[in-house]
C-alpha cells in the first residue's frame, strides 16, 4: 500500500489489447493458423517495442495515480512532452480562475475548462488527468478530466475500515502513506492519522506477545520512541515489560535478593520518581496498584503515574526487606531502620516491626549490655510502657545479681549503682554499699557513695543524715542521666564510655577534669570532676 491507488504497468496493458486484437483476426483457413500464430506475436512484440521507444522513462499510464510530490519528483517536465500516455494526479487545489488551476505546493500550470471547475472548492481534494505541453515556449498542463475525490483523512479512514485483521505491517504501510502527505503538506491532521495508524501497529504486535514476553515489550517501547508517538504508550510498555521482570524473578529459584536490589536500584531509570519519597501518597491508589498494576497504570493519569512509579518501587523493596524477616522479630529493629532509611512512607510498618523487636528483647534482656537495656528501657517509656520497662530493666539486673555479688566489694558497688540509677531503689542500692562496708571499712569509694546519698556512720551503721534528700547533694532521682554528685571517674566510665574530650587543669584546690560527651562544638553532656588529693579518684563535682 503507498502513494499510488493503482499501478498497472502501460505498457503490459498496450501489450495484452495488441495480443487480443491479433488473436481476433480471422485466419483465413486452418492450415494458416500456425503461420497467423507466428505473426500475432509479432505485431505483439512490435507494439511493445513501438510504446518503449515512445514513452519517456518515468511517464505514468492514465491508470496511475501520482501525488503532487510525486509529480515534483519527475522534474524536468519537458520530457512528458508528445507523451501517448495521458498523467494523473491527485492534489489540493490551491486557487483556480480564467481557466487556470493551480494544486497546493506545485508550481505547474494546470489549464482548464471553467465548466469542469463548477465543483471545485478552495483546498478540495481533486484528480487530475491530462498531458503536457507548450504553448508559446510556456510548459503548462492541459487538463482533459477532472475530478473532486474524497480528503486524505475521508480515505485514510475508508482505507483503514477495510483493514479487518490487519498485520502490523498494513498498518504501517497506511501510516507511512498519510505520514507522507502529512508532512509534505505540513498538515497536523493527517500526521495525526498517521500516529493512530502507526499505534495501531503497536497495538498488533502487542496483542502478539506472550504475557511473559518482557524483552518484547521494551523493543515495542523503542518502536514508539522511533516513530515519534505518544509517550503514554511507551510508558506503559516499559511498565510493563518491568512489571513482568519483577514477577520472574520472584519465582526464580533459589531467590537471589542481591538481583531483587540491583532491579530496585535501577528502576528509576525508565520510570522516573521512583526514589523521591511522596509526602502526601494516595493510599487508595496504591491499594488498587498493588491489586492490579498493569491495568491501574493505564487508566493513570501523567500526574498519578509519578505516584505508582514511586508505589513500584515501595513494593518491591518492601518484598525484598521482609523476604528473610526472621517470625520472632529478632532482626525487627534492624529492618525497621531499612524501611525509615529507603520506603518513609511506610513507617507504620517500621513500628510494627520495631515493637516486635522490642518484645523480643524483652523476652531476650537476660543478654543484653548495659547501653542495650537501657535504650530498650528508653523505647518501652517512649511508648508509654513503662510498666514493661521497669520489668525489664528488674530482669536484666536480677540476671546478674548472684555474679555480680560472688565478685566482691566491686561486685556489690556495680549492684547498688545499677539499683539506683536503673531501678531508682535506693534501699536496694544503700543494702549492697552496706554489705560492701562491712567487707573493708576503709574503701573510699563505698564512703562516698553513701555519704553522696546522705548517709553517715552512725550507732555502728549508716543513717540518713537528712530526711528526704541530702542537702547540697544531687541523688539520682533529680538526674535523669543516672550521674550524681560524688560519683567516681571509674564508676563514670562504666556508665558512659571514654568521653569524647578531656581537659586537665591543676589549680589551687587539686586537679580539676572536664569530660564532654558529643560532638565537637556542639556537646550535650559535660562533666566536671575534681581529684582533692593524690589517693582520692576523681568524683563528679558538677555536671
């Protein structure tokens, strides 16, 4: 299918009339018929050779028609000159009067009779059938018939009903005939039927594919890209292909998670968006993405396609991080950070996770270090559990009690600290610092731990000096941070760690250290110890 509606060859059709012609001649008795034979296919081969010789290369028979581009193409006209054959073609009519017509982006004159122009309207589409020739040394073509055919879209739309079935290649061979006209003429219309023809190919082929035919898609994709289509349509097929992509690899065996990342890493490459957290996302959309999304996507508009590229790539991380997620929720804490770090819009799963591993926790707190149960403490309060982190911090300290107390006096200073600042028990904490008194009287550090709480050696035992809390002293109920006045550097340093930063001053009343905990510059706990005397350690003195 192209430009030309008929293309019989003239000459095969000047030929064949000579051959009938021939054969109708009577012959004059039968035993001249071979003889007659003979000579019928000479005057055949004759004819043929007589039009060769007078047609000029490249002359259309009256049963061809040309487009006006086509015409443009066999320039010079000069040789159609003394032509047997008459031309045809078809054209917009560009203006016409006094006997002349002129066709839209053709430059001949066209010379007719004003009574076959009664029709004719500016921009028709008519069909023009004459020959060439001079007159006065002007080239002009003298019209002999003319007439009005449909426009270019009435036959593309014609053409493309009697396509029942069409292969691909049909409907782009229809497309590449109005795409022609379209842009020869600059007409956006008929560029237009051109796409929807070319789409229509598209549309075949996709038809063709099998469902689990990804790599087929994509190439359709690049087909779209090529012939300068829509790009909804190859938007959908990447989708697609990619959505088919993902579903196989789901079902490979054995699961190779480190494919199921790299396909999420890249994703955003043909579907833009897909790493940009949404700040508001459309939780029916999703629900219906998820249900079907091949079909929610096609129905999308430009604007919520942005969405589901993002809810594509939500799902399939969020398949990835769970695939291995242990049942007891011991790895809960680690991918609830994964989804805050990569999928925010599902926190609310994180926190299901995140209280699984708590209760896990809870149920493990017997291994747990001490910075470890006391962020877990810290969670169960934030919460609003505090109840269960009272439980847990009175388990992971019971769990190490009867160690702790074969350990001696720094057995049973450990005990009462962990008491006081993680329990807030202070009968508890001033029972152990007791039992550690009784063991050497004269250890400094079970002292001063006593006397920071209050008490003094009294009647052969510890008292409270002061009721209530000791005058000028900070216990560890007013410091949320579990540090209180007295408290030894040693004792400091198994709460906290090493100190980021330590400055050492020597003044009039000993050795003065400061310890700061954070980031340079911007510190969030410092510390002031002082250190009286050579035997004394340093103790907390401000903070």
């Amino acid at each position: 299918m192209d430009a030309v509606r008929h293309t019989p060859d003239p000459r095969s059709l000047t030929a064949t009339s000579l051959h009938v012609a021939s054969s109708r001649s009577p012959s004059p008795c039968p035993a001249n018929r071979a003889l007659s034979r003979h000579r019928i296919n000479l005057w055949s081969l004759l004819g043929l050779l007589v039009m060769a010789a007078a047609t000029p290369a490249g002359v259309a028979a009256a049963e061809t028609v040309w487009t006006v581009e086509k015409l443009n193409d066999t320039k010079p006209w000069d040789r159609f000159l003394d032509s047997p054959l008459a031309i045809r073609v078809e054209g917009r009519v560009g203006g016409f009067g006094g006997g002349q017509l002129r066709l839209l982006r053709c430059d001949a004159k066209f010379i007719v009779d004003s009574q076959k122009l009664r029709n004719v309207i500016p921009k028709s589409t008519i069909e023009l059938t004459g020959r060439f020739r001079k007159v006065d040394s002007k080239l002009e073509f003298a019209v002999e018939e003319l007439r009005v055919v449909p426009g270019y879209v009435e036959q593309f739309e014609s053409r493309a009903a009697r396509l029942k079935r069409a292969t691909s290649a049909e409907w782009n061979e229809l497309g590449d005939w109005i795409a022609a006209l379209g842009r020869f003429y600059e007409d956006a219309d008929l560029l237009k039927k051109g796409d929807e023809a070319y789409l229509k190919a598209i549309e075949t082929d996709h038809a063709s594919l099998k469902p689990d035919d990804a790599a087929g898609r994509f190439e359709l994709a690049t087909k779209v890209d090529e012939r300068k289509l829509p790009p909804r349509r190859k938007m959908e097929l990447l989708h697609e292909g990619l959505q088919i992509q993902w579903q196989t690899m789901q079902k490979a065996t054995p699961v190779d998670l480190a494919a199921w990342q790299d396909f999420t890493e890249k994703l955003g490459d043909p579907l833009p968006g897909t790493t940009t957290p949404l700040t508001s996302p459309n939780r029916d959309l999703q629900k219906r993405y998820e249900l079907d999304p091949v079909a929610t996507y096609r129905k999308a508009t430009d604007e919520q396609r942005i969405q589901l590229h993002r809810f594509f790539f939500i799902s399939a991380t969020r398949k990835r991080l769970l695939h291995d997620a242990s049942l007891d929720g011991r790895d809960g804490e680690r991918i609830a950070d994964q989804i805050l770090e990569l999928i925010p819009e599902e926190s609310e799963l994180a926190e299901v996770h995140r209280r699984q591993s708590l209760a896990y926790r809870v149920l493990h707190v017997e291994s747990a270090t001490r910075s470890e149960i006391e962020d877990l403490a810290t969670q169960l309060r934030e919460r609003k559990q505090q109840e269960t982190a009272d439980q847990a911090l009175l388990k992971w300290v019971k769990s190490h009690e009867l160690r702790l107390k074969g350990d001696g006096i720094v057995g049973l200073l450990q005990l009462s600290e962990e008491y006081l600042t993680l329990l807030r028990k202070e009968a508890e904490a001033v029972e152990y610092l007791s039992d550690a008194y009784r063991i050497d009287p004269g250890y400094e550090e079970v002292k001063s731990r006593l006397a920071a709480l209050g008490y003094e050696w009294r009647n052969s035992r510890w008292v409270k000096s002061v009721p209530g809390r000791p005058a000028g002293v900070t216990t560890p109920e007013a410091s949320p941070t579990g540090i209180y006045l007295g408290m030894t550097s040693t004792a400091l340093r198994e709460m906290l760690g090493e100190p980021r930063s330590l400055t050492r001053a020597i003044t009039s009343r000993g050795i003065t250290e400061v310890w700061s905990y954070g980031p340079p510059g911007n510190s969030r706990l410092v510390i002031r110890l002082e250190k009286k005397s050579n035997s004394q350690e340093p103790k907390v003195t401000n903070f």
